[in-house]
C-alpha cells in the first residue's frame, strides 16, 4: 500500500455486539489494534450508560443515541486515558474521577500519522508489544477527515464520580468503586443484581496490564477479588467470568503486577 494514499472512508465507524444483560459493545472498526479499546452500552428503563468513549476519531453519539432513543444518557470515564475519554465531549452528562480530571480534559495528545506521534508514543506501543504505525487508522470516519489535523481530544466533565456513589438508570443500580493504580483515578462499576463489572484498565485479558502505582494496585485489585463477579466487561479485549478473573488476579496478585 502507498503511504502516501489518502484511506478509504469508512461505511460504519463502529463495529456492535450484543453484550447480553442490555449491554451493548460498541468498538471503532477501523483503528489499529493497540488503541482498540471497548465502549459499553447500559440499557436501562429511565437512563442509560455509556462506559468509556474509545478514542474520539469518528462519532460515537449518533451510535448511543441509536441504543438509548429518548432516554438520558450518563458517560463516564473509567479513567483518563486518551483511548477511553475521546468521545466524552459528545455527552452533555460526563463524569470521571476527580483524580483523573486533568488527564480527562488534556489527555496524551497522540496523533494518527506516525510522522506525527509526540515524544513516548514509541514506548507506549512496545511496553504493549506493538509498533507504532505509518497511520493509526485504515479508513477515515467521513469524508474531508484530515488525519493530519486529528489530536487526541479531551472533555471538560460536568461531574465527578466517588467511591460509593450510585448509578440509577431506574431499574438498575450501579456503583461506583474506586480502584486507583492504573491510574489514581480509575474506577469500575459494579452491578450486584447481575454481577456485572465494568473494570476498565484495571484488569482485562490477552493484553498486557501496566500500573502506575503498584501498591494502590494491589489494594484495589484484592477489592474486586472479593466480589461475587459473574461476568466482567474491561477496557480491551474479550469479556470473562468470575472464574477466570480470579485466576487473573491471583496471577497479578502474586507477583505478576508490572510498573507502566
Ligand atoms: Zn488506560
Ligand atoms: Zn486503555
């Protein structure tokens, strides 16, 4: 392929899979892996959810607003990291935690051509096992997008989230809980009805975990251990149960937690 070609535009930006338990999982279809990271949709009677915003390049509202119709919609952002908080600016309701706020409005301004990419980019795609690509993307999300103009895109919240706090989507009740070591910030979201939990980055599968604080980590990571979790929604990569979540912590919990 010639570098030098302008990519094609994408028919759809947003690849969707039905989650079960009204949870939808939107991905953008056309980024390259290492920044490919998971939107989920929470259906509920009087508002909806929508957990992390993936990178921002193509709108994620129009893709919600099919999901929710009428209903309020509440964003929130597991943590600040440009992968997760790109969309948040669409949403009039986007919280974080106050932790995370100032990497929320000003996240690592990552670019789409490689020519580019600010200092560390390099870093942060070999610490995943990755290289950085000529582009970050294979297919533009309309027409007249310029890759060069694109920069990771920030949101001002309209809220914070804390420890403790309740979501009330009307029939569904999700908490807010705490987890900073990823980043001091970070957050899941812990539905006991169904034993969903939403973790965020702070603990998916296949993908290499990072921690910017160890002992934080550790603290939060024996907190989700004692959940009745049944099934687990992260960050990245695919969705797990309960079972193999304890076999992941048990893994980080024994030695494997690694500095980012
Ligand atoms: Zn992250
Ligand atoms: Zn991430």
């Amino acid at each position: 392929m010639n570098a030098g070609a302008p990519p094609p535009v994408a028919e759809r930006w947003w690849r969707t899979h039905d989650s079960g338990d009204g949870v939808t999982l939107l991905v953008e279809a056309h980024i390259t892996p290492m920044l490919e990271s998971n939107v989920w949709h929470v259906r509920g009677h009087d508002a909806d959810l929508v957990v992390d915003t993936a990178n921002g390049i193509g709108k994620l509202r129009p893709a919600i607003d099919r999901l929710a119709g009428d209903r309020p919609v509440i964003a929130i952002a597991t943590h600040g990291h440009f992968d997760h908080v790109g969309g948040l600016s669409e949403f009039d309701d986007r919280r974080c935690h106050e932790a995370d706020a100032d990497e929320t409005r000003a996240p690592f301004a990552v670019r789409i051509e490689r020519d580019d990419q600010p200092a560390g980019v390099d870093d942060m795609f070999a610490y995943y096992g990755f290289e950085v690509p000529e582009r970050t993307i294979a297919a533009v999300p309309h027409e007249g997008f310029d890759t060069g103009a694109w920069v990771a895109p920030g949101a001002r919240p309209t809220g914070f989230v804390a420890d403790g706090d309740v979501l009330d989507l009307g029939d569904r009740r999700i908490e807010v809980l705490h987890v900073p070591g990823h980043t001091p910030g970070s957050i899941g979201l812990w539905e006991a009805a169904t034993g969903l939990l939403f973790s965020g980055d702070t603990v998916y599968v296949d993908g290499r975990l990072g921690y910017d604080d160890l002992e934080a980590a550790e603290a939060s990571l024996r907190r989700l251990s004692a959940l009745p979790v049944r099934r687990v929604h992260g960050g990245h990569d695919r969705s797990f149960d309960g079972d193999e979540l304890e076999l992941v912590l048990d893994g980080l919990l024994n030695g494997g937690l690694e500095a980012l």
